[in-house]
C-alpha cells in the first residue's frame, strides 16, 4: 500500500543503510560504525539539514517499512548494498521504497539490475557506437583458443566491489584460463566472464546530478614497478593499505588532450542515461596508447568515502559536503516533480530546497 502524497513528513532524511554498519544502543536508536563510510555521510548531512535519522535495513522487509511510515521522510538516502549479504538483491530495496511511495536517492532497481550484469550493461553501451572489450561466455570445459587472444580477463558475469579481481584474474593460457574458471565455478559467483585484455590507462570518470555534470577523470598511478607490480584495479590494490604503500599506489587527475577529454564527458553522459543511473554514479574506462577509449564498467551508487581515491578524494573537484548536498537536490528535484503540492524543507541556513 503506497503512501498518500499529502503525508506530512516527520524528518527531513532517512539515512538507509545496511544493519551490518552499526548497532543499536539501549534507547532503541540506531549508531552507526565510527569511520565508516555511513558515518561519513551521516555527519555530512546532520551539518545541512535540521532531523535525519539513520535507519538499519531489516531482513524484515515489514519492519523497516514500518519505521519508515513512522518517521515519513521527505527523502531517503539510500547507502544500502545488500538484503542479508547478498549484494544481487540490491535493486529488491529500490523497489520496495518505490512500492510505499518513498523518494530515494540514487538509481533505481532497473538500473540496478542493469550495471550489475556486465554483458547487458556493455550491450547497451555498445549500441551507442562506444568500444567494449569484445568477450565470450564460456560453458564447461575450455576448448581451443576461447576465439579471442590471450591475455584474457576474467571475471564474474555480475561481480561487485572487485569480486575475484585478483592478478590471477588475467590468463596467458588455456591452462590458466580453465583454473580460473574452475575456481570462480568452486566460489558459487554465477557465470563468468571473458573479456579481451584491454592495455591502456586507468580512468575513472565521476558523474553528478541529472544532466549529468562529468567531473575530471582520475586516473590509477603504480609508481613503482618490476616482478608482481598490478596492472589492473585488483580488490586488494583498492583495499589494501599496506599493498598500496609497497606499490606507490595513487590517483591523479588525468592529463589529458582536450579533444578526449570532450571525447570522455559526451560517452559519459550517453552511458550514464542508457544504463538508467541516476543522481551520482562512477564509469570505468581505458585508454589506449594511441588515445582510444574502452568502457569497462560502470558503478551505480558508488563508494562514497570521501577518501576513496586519496585523501579529500572522492568525486574530483567537489568538497564533500557539497556532493552529499547535490546528491539530496538532484534527487528533491526529481521528487518535486511528482509531489509539487508539499511544503518546501529548509536547511540549517533556512534555504529552501
């Protein structure tokens, strides 16, 4: 049962997050984990608007719906990833805000659904006339040269957060190719993916708003190298502070030629509307030597650490509180579309949003 457009809201923001992210305290409210990423925007958001309240995602669909009808929010800002762990169930949560009415930040679940599944998703995009790496899927036991060349890149089909990205991830051979897929198939990830090897320049694009704004490309820097130095974003690179520091691992912002710098912000914003993202989102790209441009994949609701890519380092050229505040008007935006007849909410400078 949905809403009524006329409910008066009791809080300005609902921070949805997954219950792992913090606990409860006696009282019955909801802490999050100090540091975390929740924590991070939490704070971000109490600094600009008057009552938001963090709120756990229950396995308990009833429950949180429940708290949600209680404290009818003008927002929420969704931080979920997971129903129970299991992160391919994401877009079950979009759904169910939009089922009981609720405005959300962020993409919705067809979108969700969409960027998960990597061959889908570089379908689309490759309708638009951008390069993906070309692929195949593969069945049972590997048989002749896989009909692409080696090196190969493989990866689960609908991998999140650098699933199975290790170095073993790129084969040479046959041989090697056939382990990793026996691991993946032991690992119960779902079907795998092969891809063409694609040498080139890490880039990672940030979008922001509903045009989208494309901010500057950052690109991944591996200062040092010799036997074992990465050649890929692997989990552990991204994770690993220890691995990082040994391989003078750091972002920039790219230093590019202006023609693809053109080039990166118009198949941004095309890959952005046809992969049905919304609000904020991050596009992986390489770059080849002689300046070709490959999608790789994109990121729905990414990291919003703000020390994802460095130190004050999230999305390239916006102070943190201000992406946390565009992220709220670009979705408010969207929302006064459809609810045009509620009262406007004011921050803590007394603007209306």
């Amino acid at each position: 049962m949905k809403l009524p457009k006329h409910r008066v809201p009791c809080c300005d923001i609902v921070l949805l997050v997954d219950s792992e992210t913090g606990e409860h305290t006696r009282s019955g409210a909801f802490r999050v984990d100090a540091g975390s990423v929740e924590a991070q925007v939490l704070h971000s958001l109490r600094q600009q608007y008057v009552n938001v309240v963090p709120l756990p995602f229950d396995v308990n669909k009833r429950k949180t719906i429940a708290a949600l009808q209680r404290l009818a929010p003008r927002l929420v800002f969704n931080l979920t990833e997971w129903i129970d762990g299991d992160r391919s169930r994401d877009h079950e949560i979009t759904s169910l805000l939009e089922t009981y009415g609720f405005s959300y930040t962020g993409t919705t679940g067809e979108g969700l659904r969409l960027t998960r599944d990597k061959v889908m998703a570089k379908a689309a995009v490759a309708s638009l006339g951008i390069a993906v790496p070309q692929e195949y899927k593969p069945r049972g036991h590997v048989s002749g040269n896989a009909r692409l060349p080696y090196p190969l890149f493989v990866k689960p089909r609908a991998g999140d957060g650098s699933d199975a990205i290790s170095g073993a991830a790129l084969v040479y051979t046959q041989g090697e190719l056939q382990r990793r897929l026996d691991l993946l198939r032991a690992r119960n990830l779902g079907p795998s993916l092969c891809e063409e090897y694609i040498e080139g320049r890490d880039l990672f694009v940030a979008l922001l708003g509903n045009k989208p704004q494309v901010l500057q490309p950052l690109e991944l820097r591996i200062g040092r190298q010799g036997a074992g130095a990465p050649r890929f974003a692997t989990r552990l690179l991204k994770h690993d502070e220890a691995y990082k520091r040994r391989w003078r691992v750091g972002y920039r912002e790219a230093d590019l030629p202006r023609a693809t710098l053109t080039e990166i912000r118009q198949a941004s914003q095309r890959v952005f509307h046809v992969l049905k993202l919304r609000d904020y989102a991050r596009l992986d790209f390489r770059l080849t030597a002689d300046f070709r441009l490959c999608f790789i994949e994109a990121n729905a609701n990414p990291d919003l650490g703000r020390h994802t890519f460095g130190r004050e380092r999230c999305f390239a050229g916006v102070e943190y509180p201000d992406l946390i505040r565009r992220i709220v008007r670009a979705a408010l935006a969207r929302a006064s579309r459809v609810t045009a007849n509620l009262p406007a909410a004011v921050d803590r400078r007394g603007n209306g949003r």
